[in-house]
C-alpha cells in the first residue's frame, strides 16, 4: 500500500520516465526501440520495474500508467518524424492484459496518437500469450481496429506461455519475439530458437530476438534466418538522449 502510494506520488510529480532499448537489422542498423519504464524515485533512485510493476498492476495504477506510458511513446515518435536519421523507426511498447481489456482500450491508443500526431505505422504494441487467451475474439476485434490504422503488434516472451498454433494463425500479429531464455541457452535450446524463426516465417510474420547477449548468440540467430535483434550486446535499455546519439553517430 505504501508503494502503491509512492507510485501515485512519482506519477504526479513525474518521475517516471521511459528508457530505450535498440533494435537491430541484420546488417547491425538500428531500426527501432523498445519503450522500458523507469522510476526516477527521489531517495531511492533509478528503478526498475521489477520493483513496482507487480503492486502496480495489483492495484489497477497500470491503467493511467500505462496510458502514461503510451501518451509518452506517441510524443517520441512525434519527434522522431521530424528527423531524417528517425523517421523510419518503430518504437515497442508493452502492454498488460488489464490495459487490453478496457473496453475503451482501442479509443485509447487512437486518443494518444492523435494528441501527439504520430504515425501509427511507426507504434508496435508487445502483447504475451497469456493475455491474448482471456477473450480471444475480443482481442482479434482490438487488434484489427488498431491494424486498420497502422499500428503493429509483436507478441513478447514467445515460447513460454501457452498459445495453441491454431490461436497463433487467428491473431494479427506482425511479429514474433523469441523470449531471452532460448536466447540465453542457445547451446541447448538451438532448435526452439530456430523453430520460431521457422515458425515466425511460415506465417508470414517477422521475428526478433530479445536478450542478446554474445556475438555468438547474434551470429547463430542470423544463420537461423532471424531478421532482428535485441539485447546487451547490442545496447542496454537507455534515456532518450543516448539512444538518439547512437542513432546519429551509428554506434
Ligand atoms: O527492463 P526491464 O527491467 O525493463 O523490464 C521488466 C519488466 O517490466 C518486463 O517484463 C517489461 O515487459 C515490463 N515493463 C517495462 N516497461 C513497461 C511498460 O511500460 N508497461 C508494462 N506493462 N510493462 C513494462
Ligand atoms: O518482458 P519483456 O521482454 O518486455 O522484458 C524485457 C526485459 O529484459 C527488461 O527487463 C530488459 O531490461 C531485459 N533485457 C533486455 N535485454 C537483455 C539482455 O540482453 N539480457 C538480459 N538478461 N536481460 C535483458
Ligand atoms: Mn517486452
Ligand atoms: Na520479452
């Protein structure tokens, strides 16, 4: 309760802020971000959310947060816009399964781009297995009216949850993104990590993979066929600034 508290304060006085992972092509371009919160918290410092998500998703702050965090997205693809060494990126942004049930969750996300003037082509919405299940029809109707309007989804985590193969051809998805686990254990798990690149494929979908550690781990997952990555090796989750001077100088 007292975090929840904090949590309200923090978001009044603004101190949450979003971090900025790259996403890399095959040919090491950077071609998008993934939006990660951060707590600027005044005595405890920089935290992350491992510490609060959970109380924050208990208690249903994950709904202004989350459209916090998406008002926020949009004004950064806004900005992006008007550059051209940004233009072309896409910018990830997670979801939790209480932000996709709100009925009024599709005016939402269309309120938000609206606001800022970003291109929906340019927002991808991470979605996991697990959310997609408690009302399939409904999310496949959420998914489509955002679709319609340029927006994109990615399901995150791919590979430890529990959709069905049946469910996974249903969804509209644009792409897969393999979860840090097969990643991380490739010695051992090289054909799950190369089966959803397969998988990804015959769908006709992209693929990503997250948690990227080692060349080995990137030079393995090109061989797979992956077109994208993410992960340390590429760069930690960072502010905006550093993410943008990366961007220009090509690092
Ligand atoms: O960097 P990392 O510690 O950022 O993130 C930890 C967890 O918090 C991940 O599961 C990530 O998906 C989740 N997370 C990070 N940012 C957000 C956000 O803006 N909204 C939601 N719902 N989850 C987030
Ligand atoms: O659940 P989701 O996939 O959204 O969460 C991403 C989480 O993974 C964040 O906490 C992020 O900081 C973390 N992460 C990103 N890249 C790496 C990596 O290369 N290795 C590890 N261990 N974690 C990573
Ligand atoms: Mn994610
Ligand atoms: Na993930």
């Amino acid at each position: 309760a007292e975090l929840a508290n904090d949590v309200r304060k923090g978001m009044t006085n603004k101190e949450f802020v979003l971090f900025f992972q790259p996403q890399i092509d095959t040919n090491l371009n950077i071609i998008g971000a993934e939006a990660l919160i951060r707590w600027y918290h005044p005595t405890r410092g920089l935290v992350t959310p491992g510490h609060f998500i959970d109380v924050v998703e208990e208690t249903g702050l994950i709904l202004p947060l989350g459209q916090w965090v998406l008002d926020r997205a949009c004004q950064v693809i806004a900005q992006w816009e008007n550059a051209s060494s940004t233009k072309n990126l896409t910018l990830s942004v997670n979801i939790s399964a209480r932000q996709l049930m709100q009925s009024d969750f599709v005016e939402q996300v269309m309120a938000s781009l609206k606001r800022s003037g970003a291109n929906p082509q340019r927002l991808k919405l991470e979605l996991t297995e697990s959310m997609l299940l408690n009302d399939v029809q409904d999310t496949i109707l959420k998914m489509n009216l955002l679709g319609d309007q340029g927006v994109s989804f990615s399901l995150d985590d791919f590979g430890t949850g529990y959709s069905s193969l049946s469910y996974l051809r249903q969804l509209p998805l644009e792409q897969l993104k393999i979860d840090q686990s097969f990643v991380q254990d490739l010695e051992n798990q090289t054909t799950i990590a190369q089966t959803i690149v397969t998988l990804a494929k015959g769908l006709d979908m992209s693929v990503i993979a997250e948690g990227v550690e080692t060349e080995e781990q990137y030079r393995a997952l090109a061989l797979y066929g992956c077109e994208a990555y993410q992960g340390f090796y590429f760069g930690r989750p960072m502010p905006l600034n550093d993410f943008l001077a990366r961007v220009e100088h090509h690092l």
